[in-house]
C-alpha cells in the first residue's frame, strides 16, 4: 500500500467552481500535514498546513481527519492561476527525532486546470 | 523562507559521465536535503546532508552513486555519478523550513542523460 495517496486527477474545472482534492495516508503515527503546490517545470512550493481543528487561507480551505487517515484541500472561486499540480505531503516524524525533517512522504500529486 | 539557488538549472549528459549538483542558501541551515523527482512520480528522498558528518542515505541509494558534499552551513553539492538514462530525472535540494517540520524547495535541477 503507498503511503501517501491521492486522487489521480487531472481535474479540469471551470473559472469560479469549486474543487476538492482527497489523500489519504498509511501511517497512523504521522504527526504533521502539508499541501504543496507545483507548478509545471518548479519546484513544489508550501501551500498550507494541514491541522485537525481544520484551517482557511482566503479560498483555500485544509482539513485533516485522524480516526480515517484523510486529508482534504478545498478551493473555492477557483482562479486560472490555480492551475497546477497539487502534492499531498505527510511527516513521519515523532517528537524530536533527529532527522526528523527527512521523512517528508509526498504524494504523487493531483493536477488542476482551471479554464475560462 | 530561505532562497535557495541550484547550479546547473539543466543539463544532458552522456552516460557513463559524472555531474555535480550545488546547491546554495542565503542563510545557514542545519539539515539539507536531496530529492530526486522522476518524470510523473512524487518527490523521492535522496539523502539527508548534515555540516560536518556524512550524509545519511535512504533505502535504495547509495553513497559511490549519489556522493554528497556538506562543506558549511549553507552549501551542498550532490552527484550523479556513472550515469544512466535512468538517471533522467529533476534533482532539487531542499531546507528545513518554519518549525523544521516543512522543508523548501531549491529550483530544480534537470538533467537528460543520453
């Protein structure tokens, strides 16, 4: 089973809708979650984190639901600079382990084209 | 966040050859870290490169392929050595970020081996 698993996409969705992405995960002891975006031919940048109280950021909406291993990523009033390659990233890391850092678990990612 | 700059930001090489990756920081940074980004697949880790020691490597790389240089707080190289087609592939360095939980991303290096 992958560790880290997402929708496959792609979604093609129009200006204005709005659009979810799910991912789950295998490893009940991942302590942080992180949505990254990618755009075509850059490096994958942080979006957001990811917290079980569930967190907003303008049109972009987090949630995180322990008890299933699920992630979600809404976007609202999608815009034509939405489109990208959306990562799913988990941290396998407990506490202070050294070298914690290191266990980032991304994705395959889920790519989103909004058009006109 | 930090900045983060990679030299070459591409290249094609002939197999066989050896290229070496830099990666430079615009403030000190405890751990980099090497992930190599295949064509249609999710960031895979390399290795974790820390000041002063040598790198830590994950299961299915290893150090005579993918020797890594740490030299201060600021600098890593990588490199791919003996190369493959295979070895095609975006090769980014990255840094710990805000609460060292998060990581950022270098530009990306591709690299084409013919």
């Amino acid at each position: 089973r992958k560790e880290v698993e997402q929708d496959p996409g792609p979604f093609n969705v129009p200006e204005g809708a709005t659009v979810a992405f799910n991912c789950t995960y295998s490893n009940s002891a991942s302590q942080s979650f992180f949505w990254y975006r990618q755009d075509c031919r850059k490096e994958p940048k942080l979006l957001m984190s990811v917290y079980s109280s569930g967190n907003e950021d303008g049109r972009f909406t987090a949630q995180l639901n322990r008890a299933s291993q699920y992630i979600s990523l809404l976007i609202r009033d999608s815009k034509l600079s939405d489109s990208a390659t959306y990562l799913c990233v988990v941290n396998m890391s407990i506490g202070e382990v050294e070298g914690s850092q290191g266990n980032l678990i991304f994705g395959k990612g889920t790519k989103l084209s909004v058009k006109p | 966040s930090a900045v983060i700059s990679q030299k070459p930001s591409r290249d094609i090489c002939q197999r066989g050859t050896s290229l070496t990756i830099q990666c430079q920081v615009d403030s000190q940074v405890t751990m980099m870290f090497w992930y190599r980004q295949q064509p249609g697949q999710s960031l895979t880790l390399i290795a974790t490169a820390n000041q002063g020691s040598e790198a830590t490597y994950e299961s299915g790389f290893v150090i005579d392929k993918f020797p890594i240089s740490r030299p201060n707080l600021t600098f890593s190289t990588l490199t791919v050595s003996n190369m493959s087609p295979e070895d095609s592939s975006i090769y980014l360095c990255s840094v710990e970020g805000r609460g060292q939980e998060t990581q950022y991303f270098g530009p990306g290096t591709r690299l084409l081996v013919l």
